[in-house]
C-alpha cells in the first residue's frame, strides 16, 4: 500500500507541477463597464442579501444563491451593472450583466474565464441570445437559451446565473 | 484569441471504475492512460498490473468511440489463491485490445438524470487473475445513470454491467463461455476547486456456462476515489479493497482470491487535445 502511494500520488504531484493550465481576464470590470454602457457614469450600490431576500430569489429563480454579497453599480440616467460568478467546470467564471432600465437585459460580458475550454459562452451570438430577457422568461436551456455542445456545464451555469440575477433585480433592486 | 479552442470537458472519469454518462463532443480527442494495481492472494507474493492505453474520439455530439491497447505485468511468487496454488510469474505482456462505444441517451447537465449505453468488445490474450496464457473473447455491455445535485458540485453513477466472455485456456480444446455481472456506484463531491473526492462500490459475479443457476464466484468492493481536474488534463486515483468475497478459501463466504485480490488501486489519467 505504501509503495502504491509513492508510485501514484508522486507521479501526479510531478505532472500537476508541469503540465500547462490556463488562466485568461478578458475584461476587466471598467472595461466590461465600458463595454456595456459607453461613457456612462457608475456607482458602486453593494448589497448584502438578507436570509429573506436569498430565499426569495432562489424561490423565484430556482438557482441557489451561493453568497449573500452581490456586487452592484447604479447606472446614471437608468440600467445596472452586476458582477457576479457562477461555477464552471473547474473554476469559477467571472461575468457581467448589464440591466436596462426596465430590468430587462442590456448585454452580458463573460469577464474572467480560468479555464482554457469553454470559449464559446463568450461568443458574442450566444450572448446576444439573453438580451432583453427579464425576470418572467423562461431562461432555460435548450428552450429559449441554445446549448452549446461540449460546453454544456458552462452554458447552464451562466443560464442558470442570469435568471438569478433577473429575480435578484425584480426582488431587491427594483 | 482563443477562438481555436473549445470546450472538451465531457468525459472527464470521476472515478476509477465507475463510468459517467458524458460523452465527447464530435471531433475532439483524448488521451488516456489507465494503471490498475491488483495486490495480494490468500498468501505469498501476487502483484498484477493492469495497464491500458486509450485514444478516444467524439463520433457524434452522443456517440463516442475509442480504441484500447491493454498489456499486464505479473510478479507471482509462491502465490495462494482461495482454492490453490497459483503458478510463480515475472512477466510483461501485450494481452489484447478493445473498442469501446458509448451513447449518451439523456445529459446530467440538461435532462433530470444522465442516460447512456455502452458497448465494448475485446480480445485478450492473458488471464487476468493468474498471468497464464489463453484466449477470451468478451462482450461488455454497460446502462450508465448519472445524477448531479448543487449546481453539478455532488455527481452520483449508477452503473450495471453484463459480460458474456468467451475463453479457452492452455490445454482447452473448445472456448468456455461465462457471464460476468457487475454493479457499480459511485459519489463524488467537488470539496475545492480542481478537486472531487468520493466513494465507489463494485459488487461482480460470474456465471459458468452463461447460466444463472452456476454462480462461480461474487467479489464486493468499497473505497474511496479522488479526481483532480485543469483545463486540459485529469487524473483520478482509486484504492478498491475487496470487502466480501464467496467462495473463500474455506467455501464460504470471507474474500474470494482465486478470480480476485485483497485490493485494487487505479491511476487514470486523461489529456484532452
């Protein structure tokens, strides 16, 4: 048993140690800001959920709220700006939506994506798929959101994470 | 910039023995690398590595073929198994090949559970349990139920195995054909990122003659599993302990080492490309 340990856990040690990993920002959060509302003036309006309000967005939305800090940016003149990450394979991925005035989506920005596969939910066709959804769409996969073969987790995750963040709006930020 | 690139995590093995219902996407690649430890007998010195190298391709979006090279070592010395000796061996060999063909009915990320089917047909050319020579024609057949809870952090398998092998060893004049029969689970929890930690079970019986009234032997494991995971590699360790076998050495049921041993560890290790 001893000698097994040493043969598999210092080969995997060694390979872990050399082989090549990933880590790509692709926006910062004032260039997804930029991106998303050009020239627009933004201030920071954070929140921190109460038991009641997570309860009540993972009552609305179905997606559970893994952190009560929600990182938010009024945008003069109407719209928001939240930061926020869902689970990805491995790692997290770091995105962006941005809100009309309405509630209704602005545009997403996937931001911070750690691992080397899954480059297509950035693709800006896929995105343009969430614009103008609002709290009551559906937000389902394969429904009115296109899978994205080979890249199923990171699809339904992000999903997943905007119907969130449309019922965070609807019950908190509206 | 990266628009060369996408996304193969499908198929990544959660655990050692116990399959998913993930596919590869159509037209990508991987490569594995499988090394089974199998350890001790009733007494003396058994030590059989099992090693398998696997290229295998997404078909399909759902159909996923691959193609295996197995080969073993054995190191025997002075070896008893559950009802005799078994004959003294230090020998490296190519013991066969394999194709594997698996269809992802119903996806864990999309459907409410993960379906999918699997074939996989073999020629072998050495007796796993004891070295010896032979010829073994196999037929494996696989149903593979996934289950994923917490946004996929908690993976759950359910895997039932049928295997009808057709065999004949040094001095047969015909092929004997057997039917082995396995279930298998497994849970895995993502703890931190890159990591999954979790337990398998395998229990597996063989029927002389394909009848189900000639039971030869039933062998139970339970143990942990551990996976870790980057973007374009993943390793999985598994240490299996036989916790149940029948027959024992003394006919009844205690561990069965004459088909298997006291335990099993498996490295796997996978590179996407």
């Amino acid at each position: 048993m001893n000698d097994w340990f040493r043969w598999t856990a210092v080969p995997a040690l060694m390979i872990g140690g050399v082989l090549p990993s990933y880590a790509v920002t692709y926006l910062t959060v004032e260039q997804a800001q930029q991106a998303i509302f050009p020239g627009a003036k933004l201030t920071s309006a954070n929140v921190k959920l109460s038991d009641a309000q997570r309860k009540a967005i993972e009552k609305a939305s179905k997606v559970r709220v893994r952190s009560p800090e929600q990182k938010v940016w009024k945008v003069e003149g109407g719209g928001w700006f939240i930061l926020d990450e869902v689970l990805g394979k491995h790692e997290f991925i770091t995105y962006a939506v941005g809100l009309n005035a309405d509630g209704s989506v602005k545009q997403i920005e996937v931001m911070d994506y750690r691992e080397t596969y899954g480059y297509e939910i950035r693709n800006q066709k896929w995105r343009e798929q969430f614009v103008g959804k609002t709290s009551q769409s559906k937000l389902k996969l394969d429904d009115d959101i296109k899978n994205i073969t080979g890249a199923t987790l990171s699809s339904r995750h992000l999903t997943d994470g905007v119907k969130r963040l449309l019922s965070f709006y609807d019950l908190v930020l509206k | 910039m990266l628009l060369g690139v996408c996304q193969t995590r499908a198929d990544e093995n959660l655990f050692g023995y116990t399959y998913t219902a993930d596919v590869l996407p159509k037209g990508k690649w991987e490569l594995e690398q499988w090394v089974t430890g199998r350890i001790g007998k009733e007494s003396g010195t058994f030590f059989g590595s099992d090693l398998r190298t696997e290229i295998e391709t997404g078909l399909t979006d759902r159909l996923q073929g691959s193609l295996y090279l197995n080969y073993n070592y054995f190191y025997i010395k002075n070896a008893q198994g559950s009802s005799g000796p078994i004959d003294d061996r230090n020998r490296f060999g190519v013991s066969g090949t394999s194709a594997e063909f698996k269809y992802q009915m119903l996806s864990a990320y999309k459907d409410s559970f993960g379906l999918a089917l699997y074939l996989e047909p073999g020629y072998g050319t050495i007796e796993g349990s004891d070295g010896s020579r032979h010829q073994e024609i196999e037929l494996e057949g696989k149903i593979i139920l996934e289950k994923h809870w917490f946004e996929d952090s908690l993976v759950g398998t359910f895997n039932y195995t049928l295997e009808p092998e057709w065999a004949k060893g040094e001095g047969d004049h015909r092929f004997n054909v057997s039917l082995k029969m396995e279930g298998a689970t497994g849970l895995a929890c993502r703890f931190a990122k890159h990591w999954y930690g979790g337990l398998e079970t395998r229990v597996q019986t063989e029927f002389a003659d394909a009848n189900l009234n000639k039971s030869s032997f039933v062998a139970a494991f339970v143990g942990p599993s551990l996976h870790y995971g980057r973007d374009r590699w993943w390793a999985t360790l598994t240490v299996l302990p036989q916790v149940w076998g029948w027959p024992d050495s003394h006919g009844t049921g205690g561990l069965h080492l004459d088909d298997h041993e006291r335990l099993e560890v498996r490295l796997k290790f996978g590179y996407n490309f």
